[in-house]
C-alpha cells in the first residue's frame, strides 16, 4: 500500500510561536481578572497559566482613602493587578467599626472565593506599600490627630493576600459559651488546631500560627496551652486585644450580635504542611525573629500575698513583696519611687513573673512549664503593688522591666544580623549547589506595639529596618497593635543581675515588642 506524503506543517504565527518563557512574563503581569480569561485561550496557556499559580507569593498593599468603599477597591485592585490563587487574607483597617469589619469581610470573600479563609480586624497601625504610590510607609493612628479637620479622621486600610504552595491554611476560633460566664474553651481550641494540622500533614504541630486575640481575651492561659502543645518548630506570632471578624473555608461566624451559643475570643490562621503536595513542589520555611522594647531594672522581688480584682479597667492584681534575701515587706508606691529614681526619663513600667505551673491538655499527662509572663504596673499605696491581669501566685519571683528606645533599636539591629546572616548562608549554599535548592523570599510578616514607631525612636520605618535593609522590594505586611504574640522568644534584654532561670524562660506575648516572620520557599530539584 502506497504511503500518503507528510503534509507540511504549518508555521507558527503570532502568539502561537512565543516560547513559554515569553508567554509566561507576559501572563505573570496581568491583573486577575484578564488572567481568567488568557488561561481558557489554550491548553499551552492554561498549562503556563497553572504553572505561575503555583509558584508561591504574597501580595500586600494600604490605602489611606477617607472613603472606606474606595480604599477597599484600592488595595484589592493592587494586590489582584497580577495573578494570585488566593490561600488565605488578612485586612487590617485602622478605627474602624464593627460593621464595616463586617462589609470588608463579605466583600472580600466575594473577590477571592468562598473558600479562602479570611480574618479582618482593626489596628493602631499599619506597615507596608501605598496601594497608589508603591511608598513604604509606617501609619500610627496617631498621624491623625495632626489635623482634627481633616475629612480623613483616622482609616486606613492593609490588605494581604497570600499563595504558599505545599501548606494548608485554615481559621479556627476560640470559643467561649455565652452562658458559661468568663472561661474560653482552650482546650477545645488547642485540640482543634493539633487535629486540623494532623489531618493534613500526620503531625499534630503545624508550621505556623498567625493569632488575633479579642479586646477582652486573655491570651497567657492560652499560649502557656499552645507552648505545651506545639513542637519547638511552630512558629506562633500575632496581636492580642482588637475586634476581629473571620470567616473559615467552609464557613463564617460574626463574633458581634451574634445568635449563635458562642463568643470569639481568638482566631488562629493555622499553616499546615501537606502531606498530599504534588512531588515536583518545593518547600516554604517560616523564619521568625524579635526586637524586645523593654529592659529589666531594678533587684528581684518576691511577692508576698496576691489579691485579684475586678474593675471597669479589667483584672487587677494587688501585691504585697520583699526584695529577694530580705524579710521586709515593701510599700507598692516606694517601690516604684525606688525604680524610677534609676531612670533618667519615666518611662512604662511592667513586672516580669517567673512561673513555674503544671500544664495539662484534655486527658494527657501534664507537663512542668517554665514561663515569664509580664504585667503592666498600674501604680500603688502605702501596702500593695497595683499590676494588670492575674495569675501571679504567692512566691512568685519577679523583676521590674521599663520601655527602652535604646534597648529596642539594638534588639532591631541584631534582627537585622540575623537576617542578613540568613541571606549570606542562602547565598553560600547556592554557590555550591548552583541554582539547584536556591532560596527565594517570598515576603515578610511584622507585628509591632502601637507604643513603638516614629514617636519612640525619634524617626521612621525603623521597624521595617530589618526586611527593608536586607529584602528591599519584597512584600511586607505589619501592623501595630495592643500587645505582641511570638512564641519561643526569652527576654534578650535582660540585664547581667538578671537571674539565669529568668533570662532562659520563655516569654509568648510581649510589650514594647516586634515580631518578625520571614517567608522562603525553596524550588524542588528539576528532574532530568
């Protein structure tokens, strides 16, 4: 049988004959929306198309508008200018009221999907890039105030969005039964983060924790729980009292007016690894570090008798204590005179607990935890110290700590160092492996004490130093807020006279204080 001839083919013309290299900067660059559209062209684009979804990012952007609608489109339409599959979302608005929380959150969930989870809250600031002019900025509630007139009396709003291949990102609240008085369910909550994690990487410790507290929650009890339960390499970092709103990939929960049984104390954004990942994916690595604002002063004291009490400013705790060796019991006010007197300028002062507690989840067997927990002084008489909170116990060790610009901005360059000494080694090893497992940075997360800022170190951006100075360009998202979470951190600022248990105790939520979280994401090898 004769064979037919081949048919010539036919040569490439127009977009058909681009490499995918070209193809793929020209779709990177798109917004969202056009992006769509260009994956249902053909299969080669759809196959570039998914390629570039799956490559880790994180997109961030702020907006200053005074009109709430248009600063929500602004940063929205930024962070969506170029492709994004949309893992998880965080907005941060500056004085803001519940129920625009509650249009931000129905909004965004319309733009990204009913299935990205979504936590909005408000702030006393915000760190990142104009959303019109692509500045990096450092916004405090405060920058405000300078014109009472102005139509802008104090919004702004930071939107991030983010995609991380080989994880899985879900919300999960801490409830609290509306009819069960003041106690969260923390160890509902602690079970509910080790079994979402557990179910999608078989280890009950995720990668990283992102936690809001709510106005009124106490967070030590449930990060003394979380530090019992978590291994040593989950990274727990956030803000404590704010209002918040969230919605979950499968639902949403509104914690005001809300007709359910439950309040929301907290919400943790849980980043699972997945076990089920493609094999040509690569791997991301959460790196965090801590710029401490507060230095120890004074000797150590041991508190004598404790009272709690409850007032329109919240839980109080009433201290009577003596210097540590000595017998005698001191006045709360002659105490802080004698503190005070060591500074050169007034300053915030807190007391730093050392805590030595048994440590129980569910039905497990309980574990001896060492803490340092610090509380806000709020004054004192002839008799007692006057400190925030509760939990302090008869024969609890303390140490005076006080806010410290000088201290904060050295803690701010050793992150720095650290940084920079991350990127030296990725450096190294790309050397020596060629562009084989070469690191790239994905982008980084701060949370910073509203205390903190231009107005405590005498000019700006200082706590954006650490990523501006070794990262420039990469996306960053912060805020400031009312207290800072970061789990594994000891008081780097502790003085010589210090004891040593104290200075190794770990201390989860601090003041005065800013968390770093830096993202790398390292490609798979290439398969030959």
């Amino acid at each position: 049988m004769e064979k037919k001839p081949k048919e010539p083919k036919t040569p490439l013309t127009g977009f058909a004959s681009i490499n995918e290299d070209l193809v793929q900067n020209i779709l990177k660059r798109t917004p969202a929306t056009s992006f769509a559209s260009a994956a249902c062209v053909s299969k080669s684009w759809n196959h570039n198309c998914n390629q570039i979804l799956s490559k880790p990012k994180l997109a961030s952007a702020f907006s200053l508008n005074p009109d709430p609608k248009v600063a929500l489109q602004e940063v929205v339409s930024k962070v969506l200018s170029e492709p994004i599959r949309p893992q998880f979302a965080i907005a941060n608005v500056i004085e803001s009221g519940v129920e625009y929380l509650s249009e931000t959150l129905y909004l965004l969930a319309a733009k990204l999907g009913s299935k990205t989870p979504i936590i909005v809250s408000c702030t006393n600031g915000i760190i990142g890039r104009d959303a019109v002019t692509s500045e990096h900025k450092e916004v405090m509630l405060e920058d405000f105030w300078v014109d009472a007139a102005s139509k802008n009396s104090g919004f702004g709003m930071l939107l991030t969005v983010g995609y991380l291949p080989g994880l899985k990102v879900e919300a999960l609240p801490l409830l609290r039964p509306r009819k069960a008085g003041p106690v969260a369910m923390i160890d509902n909550f602690v079970m509910d983060i080790k079994n979402y994690s557990a179910s999608v990487s078989g280890s009950t410790s995720p990668a990283l924790i992102i936690m809001f507290g709510g106005e009124e929650a106490d967070l030590k009890p449930v990060m003394e729980k979380l530090d019992h339960a978590m291994s040593r390499e989950t990274i727990i970092a956030g803000g404590m009292r704010s209002q918040f709103l969230y919605r979950r990939g499968i639902e949403s929960r509104n914690i005001y007016g809300s007709s359910t049984k439950y309040f929301t104390d907290a919400v943790a954004l849980v980043f699972a690894r997945d076990e089920d990942k493609p094999s040509g994916e690569g791997k991301i690595q959460f790196h965090s570090a801590i710029s401490s604002g507060v230095s120890a002063i004074g000797p150590r004291y041991k508190a004598v008798s404790v009272k709690e009490t409850q007032s329109e400013t919240g839980l109080t705790t009433w201290l009577t204590s003596r210097r540590e060796g000595e017998q005698e019991i001191l006045g709360g006010q002659m105490i802080i005179d004698s503190i005070e007197s060591e500074l050169v300028n007034k300053t915030e002062l807190f007391i730093g607990v050392s805590k030595q507690r048994q440590s129980v989840i569910g039905s497990e067997n309980p574990k001896l935890l060492r803490s340092l927990a610090l509380h806000q002084v709020k004054g004192g008489d002839g008799e007692h110290l006057f400190v925030s909170g509760d939990g302090i116990g008869s024969g609890d060790y303390f140490h005076f700590y006080h806010s410290d610009p000088k201290a904060a901005l050295s803690a701010t360059s050793n992150v720095s160092k650290y940084f920079r000494n991350l990127k030296l080694d990725w450096r190294s090893c790309q050397l020596h492996a060629g562009d084989v497992g070469s690191k790239e940075v994905v982008g980084g997360l701060v949370f910073s004490c509203w205390g903190r800022g231009a107005s405590f170190f005498g000019h700006s951006n200082v706590d954006s130093s650490p990523f501006l100075d070794n990262f420039p360009g990469i996306p960053m998202a912060g805020i400031f807020g009312c207290g800072e979470v970061g789990r594994g951190f000891t008081m780097l600022n502790a003085d010589d006279h210090v004891d040593q248990e104290e200075k190794t105790s770990c201390c989860c939520l601090h003041v005065y204080s800013t968390v770093y979280v830096l993202v790398s994401y390292t490609p798979a090898p290439l398969k030959h």
